[in-house]
C-alpha cells in the first residue's frame, strides 16, 4: 500500500526550499494536529517537530486509540530532512461542554515567511461529534468563529490552510471570513473529507471569493465531506479501505507528490449523499436542533464523553438514543427511520456494517461477501 507513509520514502530528502508544498504535504500537516501537545511546549513558543515527538514520548502519551493515531506519522516525518526543521508554535487546544466546542489548531512555520496553518479534525469527544453534527443547525459555531480569529492572528506572508475532517470545514470557514488582508495572504485552502456548509454560508461574497484557491478531496467511498454541500473544486482519491474507514488519511493512496485519483464517487456514497440530502430538507432547521440535542443529551446523560466509553458501553448508549428518540417529534424521527431503512436496501450493506463494527455487534456471512463484492467493484 502506498500512503503518505510512503511518500515520506521517497521525498523525505528534499527540503521545502527545494520542492514547494504539495497535497500531499498539505494531508502530512492536518494530520500531524491530531498529536496531544497539551503541555509539551513550556515556556517555549516554538518547537522543532523532533523536539516535540521527543516530549511527546517523555510524556508517555498514548493516542492508539484513535484510528487515525499520529504517532506513526510523527515517528517518520521527524526523521526526514523535508520536516525535521519544521517550527511547530501557535498551538492551542479548547474543548468546552458548555459552549458545545471542541477546537485545535497549531501553525507549521516552513520558512522565515511561509507558514501552514493547520486545524485538527473531530477528536475522540462526544463534544466533538455533537459540534460537527451542529454545523448542520448553525449559522456559526463557536469553533469556526475561533477558527476565524487564529487566522487573523498568523503575521506569515504566505499561508497555506488546511484541514482533515471537521478541520476542513474549519479551514474553508476561517479563511472565507478571515479579515481581506489576512486572505490575500492566503496560497491555498485544503479541506480534506470536511462537511459542507448551510445554503446561506454558499451564497455569501466572503465563501465565493476564495474558490479559485480552494480544494476538496474525498475517498472515492465518502460520507462525512458530503454531507452538506460546498462548492470548491472537487478531488476524488482512491483509498485502501472500504466504508467508513476511507475516511482516515492513512489509508488514503499516493504516487510520488500527487494522490491517486479517480473520476467518480462510489454509487454508494452518491446514493447515501442524496438521501441524507433529502432528508436534511426535509425538516427544518429548529427541527435539526432538537434532534441533535435529543440524541447527544441522550449520550451524554449516561456520562460517557468519549467514542471508546460509547464501545465499551455499547447497549448502555444505544437504550439511551432509543428511549430519547422516542420523544422527539414523529416527522423528525419517521425521517430518520426512512434514511436508515434505505441505506438498509442499498446493494451494499459496507456502511451498516461498519456501524455494527464499531459497536463491537459484528456482521454475518451476507454481510462479508457483501464486503468482499464491494472492495473488488471498486479496485
């Protein structure tokens, strides 16, 4: 398999002043974010990336638990000539119950004026699931508005801004509403599988303004960079996984500087777009909310706060959604109950089981060769 892992191999050598910044790079970066630097600078504004794995490793932090852990990629890129003189500095970490906020970000200084400003993507929190799901109700979220704000603060002359997952909204979203002398500084935005944005944020000056400098880029079977919609220049990447599990960059395929890349989205990822789509539609905005404060509120009464507390306590969580559920208003739920039955009837039942995966339910035989079928459709 050949990810950026490989593409380390083959390019560590060149430093930056010898082979600008590529996607590929751009991927490197939003993924470095996920690390835990919570107290490993000090008293010291910047780090170089081998003194930060260093006190990451001193410290003992563990982050296996992340399917998209950093550590391996840290490992690596401290190792090579292309990210060893990297400045890490400006790196904040807020999560915030209250406010529903879960928001990081940290600036990567590759030259004396040229700096990659990098948001993380949704962490293990519940508090972070439930703020992504809150893009879908909210004109702005007290993370993007932060978001905002770190931006305006960078003083670099050229800015590359980038992002995996929620971190790619985020990108899209500071550097549309960033001041106008903060954006002409900008190179280009990267939102790697983030969501979109509400129909109001599409149609503003600010959003349309940074298009010929924006890019997205989606495993071939996405779900998270579609939901919603958004307008920069699509790019479609081949990946080593199947389902849910394309959405982690590792599995994500490179050739030498570029990804690899195909023309069109898995049919199952364009039919579960247009059903989720459909049905998003079809409820309102105050409906949108209730829904997600009912089933978050749900989670979180139970006291479990991160994704691997939910594994753990897998029938405890799903009694709590289902009774909550129960409340909520009949359209609300008939339309839930309508997209699952659906995707339930899709010729491919890839993203059900890996919803049954990640509460430890398994899957069947069907189910299997199902997968199976799945995987040799698409390579």
């Amino acid at each position: 398999m050949t990810n950026f892992m490989t593409y380390l191999d083959w390019r560590g050598d060149l430093p930056f002043a010898r082979d600008p910044v590529n996607e590929i790079d751009l991927l490197i970066f939003s993924e470095l974010t996920y690390a835990n630097m919570d107290d490993l600078f000090g008293k010291d504004q910047y780090l170089t990336l081998p003194e930060m794995v260093q006190r990451y490793l001193d410290a003992g932090i563990d982050q296996s638990s992340l399917i998209y852990d950093p550590k391996p990629l840290m490992l690596k890129a401290s190792e090579c000539e292309r990210y060893r003189n990297i400045l890490i500095t400006r790196y904040v970490n807020h999560v915030d119950a209250k406010t529903e906020t879960q928001f990081s970000a940290c600036t990567f200084q590759i030259g004396s004026r040229e700096c990659v400003v990098a948001y993380r993507g949704t962490d293990n929190t519940v508090i972070g699931w439930r703020e992504d799901f809150n893009f879908a109700s909210e004109r702005e979220t007290f993370s993007q508005a932060l978001a905002v704000g770190y931006l305006d603060q960078c003083v670099s002359s050229k800015i590359w801004v980038c992002g995996h997952s929620k971190g790619g909204n985020l990108a899209m979203y500071a550097a549309a509403f960033c001041s106008p002398a903060t954006r002409e500084k900008i190179a280009s935005i990267t939102s790697f599988d983030g969501p979109g944005f509400l129909p109001e944020i599409l149609e503003t000056e600010n959003y349309n303004s940074i298009l010929p400098r924006a890019a997205l880029y989606l495993p071939d079977t996405s779900f998270f960079g579609l939901i919603m919609n958004q307008k920069a220049q699509r790019f479609i990447v081949r990946s080593s996984e199947m389902g849910f599990m394309q959405h982690n960059p590792y599995s994500w395929k490179v050739k030498q500087n570029h990804f690899e890349k195909t023309n069109r989205l898995n049919p199952v990822s364009k039919y579960i777009d247009e059903v989720f789509d459909t049905w998003l539609a079809s409820i309102s905005i105050e409906e949108r909310r209730n829904f997600i404060d009912t089933v978050f509120n749900a989670i979180e009464s139970t006291g479990i706060t991160t994704f691997n507390e939910m594994q753990k306590r897998k029938f405890e969580t799903l009694n709590a959604i289902a009774k909550a559920l129960q409340k909520t208003k009949s359209a609300e739920i008939k339309g839930l109950l309508d997209v699952l039955g659906k995707l339930a009837g899709t010729s491919s039942n890839v993203l059900i089981a890996d919803v049954k995966n990640f509460f430890g339910l398994g899957k069947d035989k069907n189910e299997d060769e199902a997968d199976t079928a799945e995987k040799d459709e698409q390579h």
